[in-house]
C-alpha cells in the first residue's frame, strides 16, 4: 500500500539532503541536510517494514537515537568551530590542504 | 690399492698446516707483541723447517714406493653442486713432491737469512707472518689436486707477493709496484679461470686425475679446443711468471725486501706457471700449436730480457730481469716437449737464482748499514756506488761467483746441465720443425748475454776499486753468519744440483717418468744424438765462457763513477737503460685510454650522467611530480571530498546494479 509513492518521497528527499550537503558552505545547513538524509532512510525503513516485517519500524528508532546523539556532537564541534575561527563557513577551514 | 697409503705421504697436508699456524702465531704477535723478535724468528724459521722435514719424508716415502699413479687424499667435499664435483684435496706424486722440496727447502733457508736482513725491521713479526703465510699458500698450489684447489695457491700467492712487494707500503712507489704486480697478475688470472672453464665444459670435471683420463677421448689432439685450453693456461703462466707481454710487474716487484725478492720473485712463486704447464703436460703435448706459442713467448723473453738486464744499474733489477730472461728458458723446456727438462731447470734456478738475490741482499744490507753510520743518503743498491767488495765480504762474493758460473753454464755447475738440456731437446726438435732452431738460437743468443751481464754485475760490485766514500768504507764487513750460511748452502746445492738429471742418466727424466708418459705418444723423440749433444755441450760451455770472458775484457770498473756524475747514455743503450720504454708504451696504450675511458666515460658520463642524473635524480623527480599531482586533489576542501565520495558512490551502485 502506497509503497512506490513513499519510495519516491524518500529518494526525493535523501537527494535534497545530498545536493544541500554539496552544494551550501554553511555548516548548520549542512549538519540540516545530514539529519534530511538520515530521515529519508527512516521513511524508507518505515515504508519497506509493511513487506518485510517489524524490524524496518524498530530500526528507526535506534536510527533516532544515533542521529540525536550525533546531533549534539555535530553542534558542539560546530560551537568549537565558531568560537575558533568566528565563522561556520567551511570553505574557509582548509587546514588539510596538500 | 696405491702403494703410498698409509705412508708418510698421508700426512703431505702437514706442510700447509705448520706454515700456517706459523703465520697465524706470527700474525697475531705482529699485532699484540711486535717487538718478541726471538719468538717471531723461532716460530717463523721453525715452522718451514719443520715443513720441509715433512717435504723431506713425503719424499722419501715416495722413493720407497714410487707411485704409477698419483696419491690424492680427498679430504672433504668442497663445491658438490649439480655435475661439478670439486673435492679439497692433496696429490702427492713425483711432480709435486719435487716442487714441495724445493719449495719448503729453498723458504727454510730464505726464512733463516731473512732473521739477518730483517733484523732491525719494525716490522719484524708483520714480515714473517707474510712470509709463513706464502709457504702456506705455495705447499697448496703445489699439492692442490684439481685446478680449483691450485687456483686457491695461485691467488694466495699471489695476495702474499702483493703485501710483500709494498711491505713498506709508507714509500708511494712501494705500494704502486705491489698494486701493479697484483694488477697484471689479474689478467693472467682470467686466462686460467677460462681455461677451467673450457675444461669443464668439454670434459665435465676439474680433478687432475680424471682430465687426463678423459682427455685423449674427450678433446681431439691439435684441435681448437684443447688449443684454447691450453693457451688460456698459458694466459695464466704469462701472468704468474713474468713473460711477455705482462714479465713488466717483475722488475717493480724488487720494491720489496730482498729475501722476498728471492724467494717469491726468483724461486718459488714465478715459476708456478712452469709448474701448471708441466702438471697438465697431455693437454700442451696434444696441442702443437699452443706449445709452440709456449717456447716462441719463452725464447722471446729470454732474449729481450737478457738485453735489458745488460744495462740496468740497480743490482736487483738486473737481477729481476734475468729471472724473467731464466723462466723464459723454462718455458722454451715445456714448450719443445722436455717437461723433465723444464722443471730440472726450475730446481737448479731456484738454487742460483735464490743464491744471487740473497748474495745481492747481503751486499744491499752492509751498503745500507753503511749509509746509516756515515748519515748519507745514497742508492744502496746501485752498482756504481759499490766496487771492491770482494775484499770486505769474502764469502758473499765467494758464492756469488759460483751461482754466476751456474747461471752463465759452466760446467759442471747446475745451470750448465738444465740449460743445455732444454737447448738441446729445442735443437733436436727443429730438425723437423724449423721454428724450434729459431727457438734455439734465441736461447743461445741469450745463454751468451746471461753471461756477460752477469759478470758485468760481479765486476762492478765486488771488484775494481772501492767507490763508497771514505766514510763508509770502514763500515763495510761481512753479513753475519746467519744470512752467510744460507749463502753457502745454496752454493752447495749449486755445485751438485746438476747431479739429479745428469745427461744420459736422466734421474729426473725418470722420477718424472709416470707422469709425462701419456704426452710422449703426442711428441717425436727429443732426446739429441750422442755426438750432436756432446757438440752442443761443448757449444753451450763455451757459448757462456765467452760471455764471461768478452765481460772482463770489454768492461772496466775503474772507470766508472758514482750515479750523480755518471755521463747521459746515448742511442742503443739508453734504449736499454729505459727498459725499451715498455712501460710508457703500456702507459700511453693501456693505461691512459683505461683511466680515461674510466674519468670521462664511466665516471663523467655513464654515472654521473645516465645513472645519477637520468636514474637518481630523474625517478626522485618523478616521485616528487606524480605527488604534486595528488597533492592538487588534496584541497582541504571537505566538500570538494564529498563530491569524489558521492560520484564514487553512485558508480558503485551503478556497477552493482547492472
């Protein structure tokens, strides 16, 4: 039931995130579009689950927790970032230059 | 069964073993205890000796039980690989029991008046165990049963030559002479690894023993192969025994002390050559062609370097010069065929020629001790700073004529009986090859100039009026008895050596026999005819006499006059002053061209142009250009990674996918 629609979306969405990651220098915006493609992989967790088994639905969950833990690593080393070189712009962090 | 096992003959490898524990000894209080003279003289002198008492009852055990095939005592197996089979093993038959008397006999003597000459030397213990460690070496080249074994003698050696002739390595020309003898001797050495290599790819083994078996089938007689073999032998005397074109390390050598002159460069290791020419005797008598070169490059150098030897001043260069003139002889002996005759002659020159270099060492050595008391700085060894010596060293001069008459072929001395046989086993052999008469005259021409220039050196050094200053004059004496003994010994040996191959008697010829047997079905007979060989005796006595006697008419020692107001020589004798100039020719030819072809070539060009610009530095530039490359990807720009991560993902669901 309504499988290849909700496919759809969570492709849509996981190449939203992709693009955003690519393409903006912001690196709150970025972090945003990380957590955009991690909730495209629960919708399709979510979606495939009515095929397969409960397990899609249980996923998510832990899914949920990783990204909540990583989300307050991710701002706390994005606070670091700020408050060293008082921007988040990420193209002017190039430290590892060859 | 051969009759010598279980004899003394079983402990042959004694003879290696003494003198080189002498030597190990010897080195080690060279190093820790240099000033133990005592000690450094009893161990040095009393190993050889004993050595020789070992010599001495090998000999007798092989009298006793004259082997027809030689004894080899394999000891272990040295190189087992695949086909080649090299045992370190001895052989012990008439040839080389003969060459281990003279050799440890003649070393124990030299040893004992090296105690004399050497006496006052700082490196006193560092000369002996040189000197043990040759007869080491020399014992192995004599015994080694296969030519792996005698090729290890043979560069022994030639090592101990090398440390001897730069003995005092602190004088510059010292060290280049031991360096140029080591290098020349090089050359000959490839010639000898050749021939063993040819030996072992046409008959399968290096073993002396089983080379002669399989010859006869193995390689046809005057063939190309076996005349390869043998001339790339020969290549290998050349070298070790001084002829031409490579004798030119010979003279140089004499930059070392004079003991070691007489004994490495007069008696023992030059006449190696004669020695591997006589022990593979089948594969030169089944090689006409490589024979004749044998006795034309003898006959060459015995009369080239007779000439030469006419002019020099030092007296051991002349000295040096007749030595590579006397092995000349000994390789016309091997050349025509008289392998007995050619290794007669090897024992009575290591008598008169190790007698004349240890009398010229006894004259050098009171000169020198001369020069010290007055605090003069004059040539030791230049005969025109000699004169009248005869009167203050009765017994050196004493002797020294007697090896003079050998060496000149007076009857019924040594020299005269070897000479003459090797001349007449050439006269015989040119009744149907003319090439030999040529061979012949050569060495007549040269028995006539031996002559002279021997009683050219006598004259000058021990008569006519004295000519060291006033200074030394009261300083000149006779050498004390330790290096005069060894001089009347070897003037003893002198006077009877001729006896172990008197003609028509032949006891060498026939002691020898067992192993020349298989050539003589390759060679016509040599022996001369009565008449023709009375004929040519008489001719080769007065021949010498001649010499001797045109000497003291045509040369006048009152005349001469010490070296720094001696009047320019001019045209022919200059020539021979300069040596014929043989060795700027080489210098010019061989040398330069090598030394440039190294510098500019090698050096200029190939290593620091090819490999150090194009190989070092070119694949450090390319390392250093390929990492700029990968450097570039490396922006610090994470998404610019992201982008790679990203396409590299999609690729490889697009692989999976498909």
């Amino acid at each position: 039931m309504l499988l290849g629609p909700s496919l759809l979306v969570s492709a849509i969405l996981f190449s939203l995130g992709v693009v955003g990651v690519l393409l903006r220098r912001n690196a709150i915006v970025i972090f945003m579009c990380i957590e955009l493609m991690l909730n495209a992989v629960n919708l399709t967790f979510v979606a495939l689950s009515q095929r397969i088994g409960i397990e899609g639905q249980v996923f998510v969950f832990f899914v949920m927790t990783v990204a909540a833990a990583e989300a307050a690593v991710g701002l706390a080393i994005v606070i670091a970032l700020y408050r060293h070189r008082d921007t988040v712009n990420l193209q002017s962090i190039n430290l590892l230059r060859g | 069964m051969n009759p010598l096992a279980g004899s003394a003959a079983d402990w042959a490898g004694l003879a290696i073993l003494l003198p080189f524990a002498g030597f190990l000894v010897n080195g080690a209080l060279a190093f820790w205890r240099p000033k133990a003279r005592r000690a450094v003289s009893l161990v040095g002198v009393g190993s050889v000796a004993a050595a020789f008492v070992v010599a001495v009852a090998v000999f007798l055990a092989v009298r006793a039980a004259p082997p027809a095939a030689p004894y080899v005592r394999s000891l272990w197996s040295w190189i087992p690989v695949g086909d080649l089979s090299v045992s370190a093993a001895l052989q012990v038959d008439q040839l080389s029991v003969v060459m281990l008397l003279v050799v440890t006999g003649v070393s124990s003597l030299i040893h004992l008046f090296s105690v004399g000459y050497m006496h006052d030397d700082p490196g006193y213990a560092r000369y002996f165990a040189y000197l043990n460690l040759f007869v080491t070496f020399m014992v192995v080249l004599v015994l080694g049963a296969n030519f792996p074994v005698m090729f290890i003698g043979w560069e022994g050696v030639g090592l101990c030559s090398y440390l001897l002739i730069g003995f005092w390595f602190t004088e510059k020309e010292k060290a280049d002479a031991g360096l140029k003898a080591f290098l020349v001797n090089r050359i000959g050495d490839v010639g000898f690894l050749i021939a063993m290599f040819l030996i072992f790819s046409h008959l399968g083994t290096l073993d002396f023993r089983e080379t002669f078996a399989r010859a006869p089938q193995g390689l046809a007689a005057g063939g190309g192969a076996v005349t390869a073999i043998a001339l790339f032998l020969f290549m290998g005397c050349v070298g070790k025994s001084a002829q031409i074109p490579l004798y030119v390390w010979l003279p140089d050598a004499m930059a070392g002390p004079t003991p070691v002159s007489a004994l490495i460069h007069a008696a023992t290791m030059v006449t190696a050559g004669v020695y591997l020419v006589a022990r593979t005797n089948l594969l030169f008598a089944m090689a006409p062609v490589a024979s004749a070169v044998v006795a034309g490059v003898g006959a060459l150098t015995a009369l080239f370097a007779a000439t030469i030897g006419l002019k020099q001043w030092d007296i051991k260069k002349v000295l040096a010069y007749s030595t590579v003139s006397q092995l000349g002889y000994m390789f016309v002996g091997v050349g025509v065929g008289a392998y007995a005759a050619g290794i007669f002659h090897l024992v009575t020159h290591a008598f008169f020629k190790a007698l004349l270099f240890l009398g010229a060492g006894s004259v050098i050595h009171v000169m020198h001790q001369a020069y010290h008391h007055s605090h003069r700085h004059a040539d030791a060894q230049d005969m025109r700073n000699m004169g009248g010596l005869a009167a203050y060293m009765p017994w050196t001069a004493r002797t020294m004529w007697v090896a003079t008459l050998a060496i000149a072929g007076i009857p019924p001395l040594a020299g005269f009986f070897s000479k003459d046989e090797i001349l007449g086993a050439a006269f015989t052999r040119g009744a149907s090859q003319p090439f030999y008469l040529l061979v012949w005259l050569f060495g007549i021409v040269a028995a006539f100039l031996t002559a002279f220039y021997m009683a050219r050196l006598m004259l000058y050094t021990f008569h006519g009026p004295n000519r060291t200053g006033d200074l030394e004059r009261p300083h000149l004496t006779e050498a004390p008895w330790i290096m005069t003994g060894p001089l009347v010994v070897l003037a003893a040996l002198t006077i009877v050596g001729g006896a172990i191959n008197l003609p028509e008697v032949g006891a060498l010829q026939r002691w020898l026999t067992p192993l020349t047997a298989q050539s003589a079905a390759f060679l016509p007979d040599l022996a001369p005819t009565p008449g023709v060989a009375i004929a040519l005796m008489a001719g080769a006595a007065l021949i010498g006499a001649a010499g001797l006697w045109l000497a003291t008419r045509m040369l006048k020692p009152e005349a001469l006059v010490p070296p720094e107001r001696s009047p320019q020589e001019t045209g022919f004798a200059r020539l021979l002053l300069e040596k014929y100039r043989v060795d700027e020719l080489y210098d010019r030819v061989i040398v330069r061209p090598l030394l440039w072809l190294a510098r500019v070539v090698l050096w200029k060009g190939v290593d620091a142009g090819v490999i150090d610009t194009a190989g070092v530095n070119g694949s450090a530039a390319l390392a250093r250009g390929l990492g700029w490359i990968g450097s570039r990807l490396q922006s610090g720009q994470v998404g610019t990674y992201v982008v790679f991560f990203v396409i590299g993902a999609i690729a490889v669901l697009a692989a999976l996918l498909k």
